[in-house]
C-alpha cells in the first residue's frame, strides 16, 4: 500500500518523481509541438484514443507535472492549469454550463469574478444570481430554477475576508442535482481542502499563494471526482451526451472521474486556449515547493498586525477570522483551525480620503493591485480593484466603501508593524 503523504511534503515532492539519472526539479518543455513516428499515432491522440502530447495548447509535460501536484494537494483526481485565475473560474463554470443556462453564486467574490458572472457570462446566455452566503439554506434555495446547474463560493472571500460556510453551500447545491464550486484561492490547499466538505471543483488564482513572488500569473481547476454527473444527466449534456466534435464520444462514460478535467482539455482548451507558458508552470512550482512554509508566516504576521490594528483608536473596523469575537471567528476555527491567509480587511475612522492619505504614507508596504505575495501590499477597493460598483453595488457584494484590504507578507513583523503606525500618525 503506497504511503500516503502529508501536504508540506506534497509541495514538494507531489506530481514528480524522477527516474534514475532525471532531473529533481521538473524540466520546463519549452516546446509548442511533439513528433511522433507514424499519422496513426497521432490520429489515435486526436481521437482521445491514447494518451500523449501533441500540441500545447491541450498538454505539455511541465503544466501537467504541476497541475498533478496541485490536484494531489487538494485531493483531487486530475487538475488543469490555466493562462489565469479568471480563466479557471470561467472554465468552472462553462464546462457544464451552456446558453440558455442559470447557475448561483455567493455575492461576496472577487470583484473580476462578480463581473465575469454578472456581465461577461450574461452576454454568452448563461445566467447567474448572486445570494447572501449568510442567507439561510431557505433564501439561498429560492435562487434555483430548474436550469441552474451549480453553486460558486469563496473560501475565503476576496477582499472581504468572509469565510464560506462550505458545508452549507454543498448541502444546498447536491439537494438541487448540481456542483459546489469552490475559489480556493486565499486559502490554499495549506489550511483548507474544500473537497474535505463536500465541494466538488476546486479553483485557483495560482498568482496568488501558490506563486507568492509576483512572478506568473495563472489559474488551476481542480475536480475532486465526487460528483456522479450521470446520476443528473439530463442537467449536464455537456458530459453526460455524445460529442460530435470527437465522433460521438461521451465523456463521462469514456473517461469516468475523469471526465470533466477531459471534456475541459479536450474541448475548452482545444477552442480557447488559455494555457499558461511551461516556463509560467515551472516558476509556479518553485513557489509550491514553499507554499506550507510561507502560509504559516503570512497567518503568524497577519494576526499581529490585526491584533495590532484592532486595538488602535484610529482604526474604525477590523475583519480577520483569526480574531475572537469576529463574525467569521467559529466558522474559521472549523474550516481553518491552522489559520486562514494573511489577508486582513480593515476600516479607518474619516472618509475616502482618510484611506488614501494613510495608504499614501506607507512606505514599506507597497499600494498594489496584487495580493496574497511575499511582499506586504495594501488596496483601497472602491478606488481601485472596484471602483465599476456604485457604493450600493459594493454593500451588496460584502465590500463597505472604506475598506482597505491589506495583504500581510513574510517580511519581520516588526518592520511591518512600524510602517503601519508611523503612516496612522500621518492621519
């Protein structure tokens, strides 16, 4: 029986073992295309027939290595990287959604994925209705309509800080016939697993976290292989029915748990193409090697910085779960006993221009549009990241006007400390 290992050892030894005499750290396949010997080899690996790669849009050696390592630390059958995080949310959705569609989702998501659902996907005829995640299982219930085909959260909300009650939105969404899916994101496999409550696909912003050095951008989906798609056929066509565009295939009965990283290779990146470079992949595994290492540092540093924060009469609000007496304090002790990320949302006591000033007067901590890095950095939401939604658009999506999200880095905590209260004192 093969030993089964634990998730800081996953960073680093998951999805490559080298032979005798092979590299230790997975070779980046800096190559658009594959040879092959004879048409019929290559025929058979257009028709799914046998497994291999032929061109890179579908698969490279490199991306697959590490898709692999991510799947094993999520705990998933199979995994697909892709060219961003926005692409893998989109991929999520349209690999079981198509016109005519309607799917749920929590309202307090990142602000480029409130748009995708809510305006891009609109334009495709697929649907979607944004819910409370604190909403009772009986108001969430009332968005359904019989064409929904899935339920979308964040495990932990960007940039709200809000934790997901997983468990709730999985008993809500397999009631209905349909997929959780959850942004795993800020989390990280590290402290959260989704699929250990009952999510079904997992996704990522691999920019984030997992690189945490600023260095690619890229995106993953992850499918735990729980979901029996054929048991709601009618509801997933896409899976479930004969593909014409490979001689009538039908996915889940050819490739089993397989068969919706397969049909999403096979078909979305066959007509897509948001791939990430093998160059992109091999700098993300870097930051995978370290990634149990660095979120424990986010996690220590943020807490004091939070502490820090809560107990200074400048500041008006602070929300981070690490916190006790926080909203989300109970339910992060349960999904995220080890700590959440170093994300933290806090208000100061003004206006718009309080933030700004403060923000401006920082001067370790760098105003970015990045987040979740090595490298401290702060965002004003409303002037930034969302400034599209009205100030009503951003209550409804979990974000107050004056929110500043600060995304604590690795650096000594004392520094960090230091700059945030020689910049309260330019207030």
């Amino acid at each position: 029986m093969e030993r089964k290992l634990r998730r800081g050892t996953l960073c680093i030894r998951g999805g490559y073992q080298p032979k005798n005499g092979e590299p230790v750290e997975p070779p980046i396949v800096q190559s658009t295309t594959f040879k092959y010997d004879n048409s019929e080899e290559m025929a058979m690996l257009f028709d799914l027939k046998k497994e291999g790669y032929f061109y890179t849009r579908l698969q490279n050696p490199t991306n697959d290595v590490v898709a692999k390592k991510i799947a094993e630390l999520e705990g998933g059958v199979g995994a697909v990287l892709t060219s961003s995080g926005q692409a893998a949310n989109f991929y999520a959705v349209f690999n079981i959604c198509q016109a005519g569609d309607h799917f749920v989702t929590s309202n307090e998501i990142y602000g480029g994925t409130y748009n995708l659902f809510g305006v891009t996907l609109k334009k495709l005829g697929i649907e979607c209705t944004f819910v409370s995640q604190d909403a009772s299982e009986e108001e969430i219930q009332k968005a359904f309509r019989p064409n929904t085909k899935a339920l979308f959260g964040e495990t932990i909300s960007n940039p709200g800080c809000a934790v997901l009650d997983i468990e709730k939105f999985a008993r809500i969404a397999h009631r209905n016939g349909v997929p959780l899916i959850v942004d795993n994101t800020f989390a990280t496999p590290i402290n959260c697993r989704p699929f250990e409550w009952g999510a079904d696909i997992v996704t990522h912003s691999t920019t984030k976290y997992m690189d945490g050095h600023a260095t690619q951008v890229g995106g993953c989906v992850v499918d735990s292989g729980n979901f029996d798609w054929l048991a709601h056929a009618e509801k997933f066509p896409g899976l479930c029915q004969p593909d014409e565009s490979y001689h009538g295939l039908t996915y889940t009965k050819a490739f089993g748990k397989m068969g919706f990283t397969t049909k999403l290779v096979a078909q979305l990146m066959r007509d897509f193409g948001s791939i990430p470079s093998p160059h992109n992949a091999f700098l993300l595994n870097l930051g995978l090697e370290t990634l149990h290492l660095r979120m424990a540092r986010h996690c220590a540093n943020a807490q004091r910085v939070a502490e820090f924060l809560k107990a200074d009469d400048r500041v008006a609000w602070v929300h981070y779960s690490g916190l006790e007496g926080d909203v989300d304090y109970e339910r992060a002790q349960k999904y995220l006993p080890n700590g959440s990320c170093g994300v933290i949302s806090f208000g100061l006591k003004g206006d718009r221009d309080t933030a700004i000033k403060f923000m401006d007067s920082l001067k370790l901590v760098n105003i970015a549009t990045h987040v979740a890095d090595s490298r401290s950095c702060v965002l004003h939401p409303a002037s930034h990241t969302h400034r599209q939604l009205s100030d009503e658009q951003l209550r409804e999506a979990g974000i107050a006007p004056d929110l500043i999200r600060f995304s604590v880095g690795i650096e000594e905590v004392e520094d960090i400390l230091d700059d945030v209260k020689q910049a309260l004192d330019q207030i």
